[in-house]
C-alpha cells in the first residue's frame, strides 16, 4: 500500500486555498486541485482506466484524484474523506459521479458513510451499488439518506449507532466564556509552554516526530490499532486536510486532523493525538486553535464525529428491536475496558455541543441481525473480530505489566 500520493494532486496552480473544479469557496478551504492530466476527472465520464469498482486492490492516484474531485464537488456525509484512507476499496457508478469507499467482512460491502455524489442522485446511487447483490451496510450515514429511503417506501433498515457532537465555530468563544474550568485547562498548558501550529501536509509526511508521537500513542490504547472509519494512517494520504501540531519545548506533543465536509462548508476533527508526555490542557489547546482557524476560513460546521453508543439520540425516531436495545446497553455497559465509549462521549460533550446529530448504520434488508454486526465489527478489526479480542487481552496484559515494571523500579 503506498505511503502517499505526491503527485496525482499537485498545489493549486491558482494560488489560493479553494482550488477545486468547483470552483473557489471560501468556506470550503481546499490547498489541491484535481489534475488536468487525471483522464477520469471529465465530469460524467469513467474511461477505462476507472473502471465501475476497484476490487480486491488498492486503488491508485487515478482513483483517488476521481474519488477527491468528487468529494470536493458533492461531500455531505462528516465520513465522506475518510474514503480516501488506506484500506478502502473505491466504487464508481456507470456514469462517473458517484463513489463509494468500502470493506467487504464475511459478504457484507461496509460503507463509510454514503455514496458521494450529489443529493438527486442518491437514491440511484444507492440502487446501481446494491445492484450486484449481496448485504449492504451504510455504516455512519446520516438523516439525509435514512429521510430519502423513508420517503420511497425502501425495505433499507436503519440502526442509531451514536451521535456526532456538532459546533459553529464562530460560536466557539462564547462557549468558553461560560466554560471556566475548560479555559483553566488551556491556561495550565499554556503556561507549561504549549503552543499550537498549524503544518503543511507536505511537512507533516515526512516528519518522523509526528510518527513516533503516533506511535506512542496507539501504544497506550485499550485496543490494537483499528481501522475503517478509525483508521490511524491518515499522516501518508493528508491531501487537503488541516493539522495542527501541539509543541512543548519545540518537541511534538500531539496533534490534530482535521478532515473537509466541503458540500456543508464544514470539517470533521478525524483525529486527535496525545503523546504521553503532553501535560493536561495540550488537546483542549489543539482543538481551540483548529476551532479559531476554521471560523477564520468561514467554517459554519464543525463536528468531533461519531460518539458510538452515545444516547444523546432523540431525535432519531427509530425503533430497535428488543434484542438489539439489550445488546447495545450491555456493550455500553460492559465495553469499556476494551473501549472507553463512556469516556470518549463524556470528552465530546464537555465542549458543550450545540447539537447532537444521530448517526446510523443502514442496512439493505428488512431487519438487522446479529450477523451483520459481526460484519461491522470485523470493518473495523480487519479481520474476525475473536482475533482482534485476543489481541487486545495480549495488549492489555502488556500495558499492565509494563505499570508494574515502572512501580517496581520506582520504589528500588
């Protein structure tokens, strides 16, 4: 799999931030424009060289700059540029303007989000994909496809999985005015000489103190490092994301991406990185200074993505099976030593969200059944998920014996 794609999407011959097809939008900062010499970038045409999936394979720069350009055209779904990270398979409709990033577990596609394309097409979307048979799941789709096949009587199946947590940024000053013992936190690391830069991505792959920050950090995780749509590889594909980068003593402490949202102007906080010696404070930092910099470039939409399990849902207006309600408080129950869904909900809901948005797995059938969950979960190992299990016990017993070890020096 490659580390990067240097050159199938060079800088902005323009000169600005917004350099898409689209056209220059200042609430959609973009560093990279698809380019002329891509043959599949003709808007409603896939030659050969793209053909309707890519199967089984990694795809290559001509799939990933058709893959951007339409996900700079018709991005809606926070998920939509997560398609872009190493481990998907691509999909494209017939016409050209549509694609879908996906894993295939156990016969069942795994959708990161939706089909990207745009809003009138979607259904058709939907139906040339599922066309080839087999179990669909849009795993991270939001309203706006669960209201579209509501509205056309489909037999599609939608599950809540959580809420994303949702800001205008330029509201983000006032929340912390009213927040005082979050501003104490960014005052702790500001006075421990924290600062926050924002680094170019040309910078930030090829920087081995980013790497090792992430490494020590997946190292301190309850879990192996995961994939799909929590893949931790986004430093090698950063095409037009935003970083920014935590600094103590001019040493990388941390760092965070931020991934475009561009039909909603908006961005997702796809990842945030703490290394083990930054002190308390350094994330709430990172996410401070990418909230200021985002209403800066006219953002209206920021979200810290997908909080699974969370029940701040109201609004979903779905109803689960009794089985399903059981199985998903008992994994919000007893879960959390492997992950921290409490934890990672409490985080989010801290900064004082204006709201929360429900979030859904849709599956093309007229019921959800246990199988299909054990699909999503193998998305996310990478594999069968007994084997993820055990390898989180291995890591478990690691992490623990390594905190004995550390006691035990420090009383010799």
């Amino acid at each position: 799999m490659p580390d990067a794609v240097p050159d199938a999407v060079p800088k902005c011959r323009a000169g600005c931030r917004a350099g898409c097809r689209a056209g220059c939008r200042a609430e959609m900062p973009c560093r990279n424009a698809v380019p002329d010499a891509v043959p599949n970038a003709v808007p409603n045409a896939v030659p050969n060289a793209v053909p309707n999936a890519v199967p089984n394979a990694v795809p290559n720069a001509a799939h990933l700059s058709r893959a951007l350009e339409l996900i700079v055209e018709h991005g809606w779904n926070a998920t939509c540029y997560q398609i872009l990270n190493p481990g998907f398979e691509l999909w494209f409709s017939e016409a050209g303007d549509a694609v879908v990033g996906f894993v295939e577990q156990y016969g069942v596609r795994v959708v990161g989000g939706i089909p990207i394309c745009s809003e009138d097409r979607l259904l058709e979307a939907v139906g040339e994909f599922e066309s080839a048979g087999g179990r669909v799941c849009y795993f991270g789709a939001e309203e706006r496809l669960v209201d579209l096949l509501r509205q056309v009587g489909s037999r599609h199946t939608p599950m809540v999985i959580g809420g994303q947590p949702a800001w205008d940024p330029l509201n983000w000053p006032r929340m912390l005015d009213e927040h005082a013992s979050l501003r104490a936190q960014l005052n702790r690391a500001r006075n421990k000489r924290v600062r926050v830069e924002e680094w170019p991505a040309e910078h930030a792959e090829s920087d081995p103190s980013l790497h090792r920050c992430l490494e020590d950090w997946l190292h301190t995780r309850g879990l192996p490092p995961l994939h799909f749509l929590i893949e931790s590889d986004t430093l090698s594909r950063l095409f037009d994301r935003r970083l920014f980068v935590a600094l103590q003593h001019d040493e990388v402490v941390g760092f965070l991406v931020a991934s475009p949202i561009p039909a909603r102007g908006g961005w997702l906080i796809e990842q945030l990185v703490r290394g083990p010696g930054a002190v308390n404070g350094s994330t709430e930092l990172m996410l401070d200074a990418a909230m200021l910099a985002l209403a800066a470039a006219g953002s209206r939409f920021v979200t810290l993505g997908l909080a699974p399990l969370s029940p701040f849902t109201a609004r979903a207006n779905v109803d689960h099976p009794t089985w399903l309600r059981v199985l998903l408080l008992w994994m919000r129950a007893h879960g959390n030593r492997f992950y921290n869904f409490e934890g990672l909900e409490a985080y989010k809901a801290k900064f004082r969200p204006q709201e929360w948005e429900p979030v859904f797995a849709i599956v093309n059938e007229p019921r959800i059944r246990l199988s299909m969950l054990y699909a999503i979960t193998a998305a996310f190992a990478g594999g069968p998920p007994p084997a993820l299990l055990l390898r989180g016990v291995g890591h478990a017993v690691g992490l623990e014996a390594e905190r004995v070890i550390r006691r035990v020096r420090a009383i010799i």
